[in-house]
C-alpha cells in the first residue's frame, strides 16, 4: 500500500504542477499533508515536517546568504566583465547564446554548488535572453542540464555520497567515469546547438547595435511551442518583436521590434547603475576567488562560508547601513521565493521519507529485477538512477537505495565500485529535481514557471542521462 501511495503522491505533485492548477510552494506542502492523513499518519504529520525542515535548514540558509552574496556582486558590477564578454562572443545569434549557455554553466559549475552556477549564469544571460526575445525556458533548461553533468565532480556531493555510503575512494569512482561524462557534456553542447538552432530559426539573427535586422524567416507555428518567452506573442506563433526578414533594416535606435533598445530590461549592464563599485572590482573579484576555494576545499560548511562572505561583501562596498538594507531589500524577494521553496520541499521529503514510502518503493524496485538481470547490475543501477534521483534527494538515493543495490550485485559478482558510478548517471536530471533547492535558484531568477521547466526539460535531461549510460558501457566502465 505504501509503494502504490508512494508513487501516486508524487504523480498527482508532477501532474499539478505542470498543468499549473496550484504553484509548487503549495503543492510541495498540502499534497504530502493529504498522502500523510490516507496512509493513517497524520498524527506524526507534525514530526516528519519538523525532521524534514532540520535536514533541510543549513541548505536555506546556504541558499539565502548565497543570494544575497551573489547579488550583491551583481550590484556592484563584478560579472559585468563577464556579460560584455558573452555579448561580443554571441554576437545576437541565438545559437551562440544557447552553446555560450552551457559553457558558462559548465565552466561555473566546476566550484562544485548548483546555486552558485544558476546565480551567475542567469545574471550574466538573462538581460541577453531578454533582449532578444528568446525563449527563457531554453537557459533554464540547458543550464540545469549541463550543471547536473559537472555535478559528478568528486566536491559536487552525489560522488562523495557513493563513495561514503560504499566505503570506496571517490577518486576511484569519479575519474574512470571521466570519459563518459565528457561524452555527456558533449551531448549537452548539441542539445545547446539544436535548441539554438530552432531559437534561430523562430527568430532570425538580431545585431546588438543601433540597428537590428532580422535576417531567418519566422515560423508560424514551431515543432514544439516554446514554453516561455520573453516577449512571446500569440500562442504557437512567432514573437511580437520578430518579424520575417525584408531585406531592409530597421530605424535606427530601434531593435527591429519598433522599441527603442533603451526600453528594454538590461539593468543588469547598466554602466551607470548607482551600485556599482568599480574602485573595488579587485577586492570583490579576490573576495570570490576565495570563497569559492574555499568551498571547494570544505574549509568551513558552506552556509557559513556564503553568511560570512556576504556579510563582508556588504559592509566593505556599502559602508551605510540605509545603503545595505537597500541592497538586502532588492534581493528579499529572491530570498523569500527560494527558502520558501526550500521549506515547502522539506515536507515533501518528510513525509516521503517517515512514512516509509521511499523505501517501500525502492525495495518494490529492486525486489521486481528479474534474475537474469543480476549479472548487469550496473546497467540496472544506472537506469534506476534516472527516475530515482529525480523523485527522491541525493541523500535518500545514496544512502538508502545504492547500498541495496550493491548487495543485490554483489550475490552476482558485480563489484560495488561499478554500482557507484553508474549510480552517477541519473544526474543530469536530478539538478532539475523538485527537490533539489538550486533549482528554484534558476527558476526565480529566471522568472520562469517550475512546470514549464518541468515539461520542458525533463526529456532532454533524461536523453542526457541515458547518453552518459550508453558511454558507459561502451567504454566498459559500468
């Protein structure tokens, strides 16, 4: 009974969510309360809530502070460097945007934190994606992709988490699985290509200057409708601001939408913003370097690294304490939006978790693989990760279904460092997780609907996935 609920609970969070009849915030809480009081615990409702919040509470404290570090950097102009960059590098051509994407997210996410990447990767794209009327669900959904590839670093937690719940060396695990996940990244960058491509042809290639033109005819309808897009005009149909190529340009001073380009939102490179710090680009460029080493080196927790780094961010380039309440109330929003998130999910992972249902589940799976399959539990190990480290945390998969596994491979002759890497294939999806807090990190910033990055996503992720498997096993790693 438990196993059957157990799925169902988490078919009916997918099915509203993505059919938009409630937001995930009240998803996450009301539907596990209701799935609580069928199974007949409601009366340890309060418990398992409590105990999820425990677990729960250092990442949103992490995630606030991270913010508002982040934020504040923003603010002071230290990324905008980075932006001008990736604007003489894309050169308003969609494709380049799209690949520029992943390879800043990539790049981003060798500091091992999915929050850190979705912070400066949507920072320095999104003013980008909205200029020119691209489809924010296109960032969102590579970003999380290419960041759930490079999540499988030794630092990024899901290797670390094999190697303890095994007893094994995360060198061990990580580094023969290299190849593969290169072939990953590589498909990443394709898929970036692809989705680039289709940008391209929904929009044309725009110029960044006075003068924009469009030069690709506009598709009435596309393939598969873009989900989100700035800008985006009637349903199934092109962009207001696009329009077919004429073979003239538009008016000066306009961005070929019949706008000026100063109308539109790219407050993120302001030169002039009152914010910005350029005396102390240095210090806060240092500041960051160090932070991040120190992350990657575990020094101290990273909550209390973030809390202290953005303390310091403040009070070195805002002296004034009005100054620095400003800059905490231009980022609460954020703040409230993801640790609300953050909460929310530590009930849904409660109840999963202390009724039970997440190991019913798991031991139903693993008790209905056939024999025969028991010499290739390492292809099983990696196709279960798939859904499994999507529908549960990292923690609940590592420590409770992996070890299950091991044994079950073990009876078989597979050894348990073959399980923990293909344990790693799944996580190409598992950053675009429900409950994986950074998630609702890129999504707010972004502005984009969870459940349109769901539907969007999800497929890709999971092609990602199964490229990485299939690398896999070609190399004879698994």
């Amino acid at each position: 009974m438990l196993t059957i609920l157990g799925f169902v609970m988490i078919a009916t969070f997918l099915v509203l969510i993505m059919m938009k009849k409630m937001s995930p915030l009240a998803a996450l809480v009301l539907i596990p309360a209701l799935f609580c009081v069928l199974v007949g615990q409601g009366a340890h409702l309060g418990d398992y809530v409590i105990k999820g919040i425990g677990d729960l509470a250092p990442t949103a404290a992490m995630l606030m502070f991270a913010i508002i570090y982040f934020g504040v950097m923003i603010d002071v102009g230290l990324f905008d460097p980075v932006v001008r960059g990736i604007l003489r590098f894309c050169k308003a051509d969609p494709v380049r945007v799209v690949v520029g994407t992943a390879l800043l997210a990539a790049i981003v996410s060798l500091d091992g934190d999915g929050s850190t990447t979705f912070m400066i990767t949507v920072s320095a794209l999104y003013p980008l994606y909205k200029r020119l009327k691209m489809s924010l669900v296109v960032m969102t959904g590579v970003a999380a992709t290419a960041n759930g590839v490079m999540n499988t670093l030794p630092w990024g937690g899901p290797t670390a988490r094999a190697a303890t719940a095994l007893k094994l060396d995360a060198g061990d695990i990580f580094v023969p699985m290299i190849p593969a996940l290169a072939v990953g990244l590589v498909a990443v960058f394709a898929l970036a290509y692809v989705l680039g491509q289709r940008e391209r042809k929904r929009l044309g290639v725009l110029t960044l200057g006075d003068v924009a033109t469009v030069t690709g005819a506009v598709e009435e309808k596309e393939t598969e409708q873009v989900l989100v897009g700035a800008g985006a005009g009637a349903k199934g149909g092109a962009p207001a601001a696009a329009r077919p190529a004429t073979g003239g340009s538009a008016a000066p001073g306009s961005d070929g939408s019949g706008g000026s380009v100063q109308d539109l939102d790219l407050q993120g490179l302001d030169p002039r913003r009152p914010t910005l710090r350029p005396r102390l680009y240095w210090f806060n460029a240092a500041l960051t370097v160090a932070l991040l080493t120190l992350l990657i080196l575990q020094t101290l927790p990273i909550p209390v690294l973030f809390l202290l780094g953005a303390a310091l961010a403040l009070t070195v380039n805002f002296p004034h304490m009005k100054d620095q309440k400003a800059r905490i109330a231009a980022h609460a929003e954020n703040v409230l939006n993801v640790s609300g998130m953050v909460f929310a999910a530590a009930v849904f992972t409660g109840v999963l978790t202390g009724t039970g249902m997440v190991e019913h589940m798991a031991r139903w799976l693993v008790s209905n693989i056939p024999d025969a399959l028991g010499p290739h539990m390492g292809l099983v190990t990696g196709v279960l990760s798939i859904p499994l480290t999507y529908f549960m945390s990292n923690d609940g998969f590592y420590f409770g279904i992996v070890p299950i596994l091991a044994e079950a491979g073990a009876a078989h002759g597979v050894a348990p460092i073959e399980i923990a890497r293909a344990s790693l294939v799944g996580q190409a999806l598992h950053m675009s997780s429900p409950l994986v807090p950074a998630v609702y990190v890129l999504v707010g910033m972004a502005k984009v609907e969870f459940g349109d990055h769901t539907r969007f996503t999800v497929k890709w992720a999971a092609l990602t996935s199964l490229v990485v498997l299939g690398a896999s096993l070609l190399f004879g790693i698994v």
